[in-house]
C-alpha cells in the first residue's frame, strides 16, 4: 500500500504541471479564436477551418517526435546518461524529415479550399493564416523535442513554464498585428498566425536556454559538440512514434469526419454537437496528462529493470485516472445545462448540447482507460499496436456504428447526433478494452522474462 501511496504522489506531480502546460497550449488557440472572432465573422470562420488543416498536420508530426520520452526515461532509469545527448540529436534530426511533409501539406491544404463552398476572402485569410503557422513549425518540432527530452528525465515543469510564458505573450502579440498597432500592418485573423509562429519561436529559444543553463542538464553537455546523422537510431525512434503519431492521427480526424457527417443535419445540430465535443476534449487533458506522466514512470522503472515498480506505475495510474473520472463524470451529468450554456444562448442548441454531454460523461471513463493504458504501453515501447487498435476501435467499428445509428433506421429509427456519440462510445470502449488487454499482456511477459 504505502508503494502504491508513493507512486500515485510521483504520478501526480508529474502529471499536473503537463495538464497545466496541456491547458496554456490549448489556450493560445482559444485566444486566437476569441480575438479573431472580436475582429470580424469571417476572420473566426477562416481560423475555424483553417485549425481544421493545422491540428491534424501538427499532431501526426508531433507524435512521431513522443517516442523520445520514453527513450530518455529509459536511458535515464538505466543510468546510461552519456546516451541522452545522442538520442535528442537523432530526434532533431527526425525533425527536419517530418518538417519537409508536414510543410509541403500545410503549404498546399489550401489547395483544398477550392472544392469547397468557401468564399474567396474567407479562402485567403484562410490561406494567409496556415503560411503564417508554417513559418512557425520548425520551431515547434524543435521545442517539442527539446520538451520531450526534459520530460523523460521526469522534468515536467519546464514546459508547464513556457506554455504559460508563451499564452502570455501571444495575447499582446495578437492585438498589435491584428489591428495593426504601433505601425504595423492591419492583419486581421492572419496576424493571429504571425503572432503565433512567432510565439512559437519564443518557446524554442527559452526551452533551449533552460536545458543550457540549468544545472540539472549540466550532466548531460547537450549542443557541447556536433552528433551527426545515425541512421538506424533515427529508424529506432520513427519506428516507434510512427504509431503513436497514426494512432493521433486516427482520433483526431474520427471527430473532423463526425462533424462533416452531421453537417446536412443541420447548423443547429453540428453547433450542438461541436459544444459537446469542445467540452469532452477539455476534460480529456486529465487522463492524457496521466497517461504521458505514466509513459515517463513505465519507461524509468524498465531502464531500472524493475518491472514490478512499472506494474505499480500502471496500476496507480488507473486508481488515480479512474478517482478523478468519477467525479468529473458525475459533475459534468449534474452541470450538464450550465456547461452548454457557457457556449450559446440559442435554447435548442443548449437543450441538444446538454443532452449529448450526458454522453460525453459516459465515455469519459473508456477515455481514461484507453489513455492510461496508450501511456503504458508507450513507456515499455509498445506503440504499434496502439495504432492498430486505434484504427480498428474508431474507424472499423465506432465510425460504422455511427453511421448506422444516426442516418440510417436498418437497427433504430434514425438517431441523428445521439446515434453518433453511442458509436463513439463503442468505439471508445472497444478501444479501452483492447488496450487493458494488450497491457496485461505485456506486463505478464515483461514480468515473466525478468523473474527468469
């Protein structure tokens, strides 16, 4: 009990400062919305679609760069310290390969705006926008490494640090471009965009003076001399966030596609449906910043070669992970009305919404468990089949469900939004299930081939 007392207190204070930094980093978004929104319709409407191009890019490449935090934890627990540096260097690297895709489709998804109904001024602030995130995304793979490599030396609030830094900045940033203060051009929504890449910016150089000057990385003598190009340990560390980066991927388009689904529905019900779903993504920050603390204690205590210790990391995870689902889960159904009406004041929207958030609260617990159980199987370097369940859970039988239930009446009379949100949760849970069962399965082998 009292291993399990210290684990969850370890967990904890890893994972708070992430959900913190997790927050600040959703919340330059936010900002960019709100203020762009103050603006003009039609500067909130091209931010809208253009985060519909950006998040899915950014994400995938993101993911890739995970696999570095477990591969530090491990070489950190194994006290293989000397290995650290060339590990982030092979991960910096990996980042000018996954720049050059990321870049060329972020340059071109505009393209898409054509085969849409969108007007031609939405389309080019639209347009201006994206080339302005794209000035910005070298630096944010960059930082991303630099964020991964302290948080596998458990070292999570130096990130929690910048992202608050960085929201704080973007907010004056954004008014002065905007509105062209001070002599600068009247950007509009694009300013938004200037101002973020240039955020981006900010936290690449500050992460950068943090692990140089700090002593805690002294040991480390990071950027001390060149490592060049290592082939096979930049294919190590692809092989391993490739997944984990397919399996992003996976989720965040489900939701992209659910919205387009109901879109004939109607304005009503895809503004109902979007309130639920902003909402649920809020809350889901808990676990996943959970998960990413449980991927750093899994990967340390294997590089310890106590895999029992990793056990209690996993185990700990869930007790804390499932604690807090109950009650959010709880508040969000007893809130339910409250929380819509923190997004619209249409009384149809906010009866729908607050109807589907009951849903939202029931799969936040298949959410918690699938994110702690993604975040174990991430620290014993088991990530490929995170991807394959993922795609089966969502795509081969959440998104059919879906369908199913909500457009046609072959099972029930047609369900419309509601018919949705069921086949999300049976995605969800079948998600949650596969994953419990794949992490009990390589706990049983981990634990087997160390008692030999």
């Amino acid at each position: 009990m009292i291993q399990y007392q210290q684990e969850i207190r370890r967990l904890v204070r890893l994972a708070l400062p992430i959900l913190l930094a997790q927050v600040a980093q959703t919340a330059v978004t936010l900002v960019d919305t709100i203020m762009a929104g103050r603006y003009s319709a039609i500067d909130l409407a091209a931010i809208s679609v253009a985060s519909s191009f950006w998040l899915p890019i950014v994400l995938t490449s993101q993911g890739i760069i995970m696999a570095l935090t477990p591969i530090v934890a491990q070489l950190n627990g194994a006290q293989k310290k000397e290995k650290i540096p060339d590990a982030v260097a092979q991960g910096l690297w990996l980042t000018l390969l996954v720049f050059i895709p990321a870049g060329l489709l972020l340059y071109t998804s505009p393209l898409l705006l054509h085969l849409m109904d969108v007007s031609s001024v939405m389309a080019e602030k639209t347009t201006g926008y994206l080339h302005a995130m794209l000035l910005g995304l070298p630096a944010y793979l960059y930082y991303q490494v630099l964020r991964n490599y302290a948080e596998g030396l458990s070292h999570t609030i130096p990130g929690m640090c910048i992202g608050f830094a960085a929201l704080l900045l973007n907010i004056p940033l954004n008014y002065l471009l905007i509105y062209g203060v001070w002599g600068l051009p009247e950007l509009g929504g694009v300013g938004c965009g200037f101002a973020s890449a240039a955020v981006m910016w900010f936290m690449a150089i500050a992460m950068t003076v943090y692990v140089l000057k700090s002593p805690s990385y002294q040991e480390y003598r990071l950027f001390r001399h060149f490592i060049g190009w290592h082939t096979e340990s930049i294919l190590r560390i692809f092989k391993l966030g490739a997944p984990i980066a397919m399996a992003l991927f996976c989720e965040v388009t489900l939701f992209t596609v659910v919205a387009l689904l109901l879109a004939p529905l109607g304005p009503e019900i895809v503004a109902s449906h979007q309130v639920a779903l902003n909402y649920s993504s809020l809350i889901f920050m808990l676990p996943l910043s959970l998960g990413y603390a449980v991927t750093i204690r899994v990967g340390h205590s294997m590089g310890e070669q106590q895999p029992q210790q990793a056990k209690v990391a996993v185990f700990s995870g869930l007790i804390v992970g499932l604690s807090m689902t109950v009650i959010t889960a709880t508040l969000t159904i007893l809130l339910r009305h409250w929380i819509a009406t923190q997004y619209t004041e249409e009384p149809f929207v906010i009866t729908l919404a607050a109807h589907l958030i009951i849903f939202a609260a029931i799969y936040q617990f298949s959410d918690t468990v699938q994110a702690i159980s993604s975040g174990a199987l991430r620290g014993f370097k088991d990530t490929r089949v995170i991807f394959l369940i993922t795609l089966f859970a969502y795509w081969l039988i959440g998104v059919p469900a879906g369908i199913l239930l909500g457009l046609t009446d072959w099972i029930t009379p047609r369900m419309g939004p509601q018919g949705f949100w069921i086949g999300i949760i049976i995605g969800l849970t079948t998600a949650a299930t596969l994953l419990a069962f794949r992490l009990r399965k390589t706990l049983r082998k981990t634990l087997a081939v160390y008692t030999i």
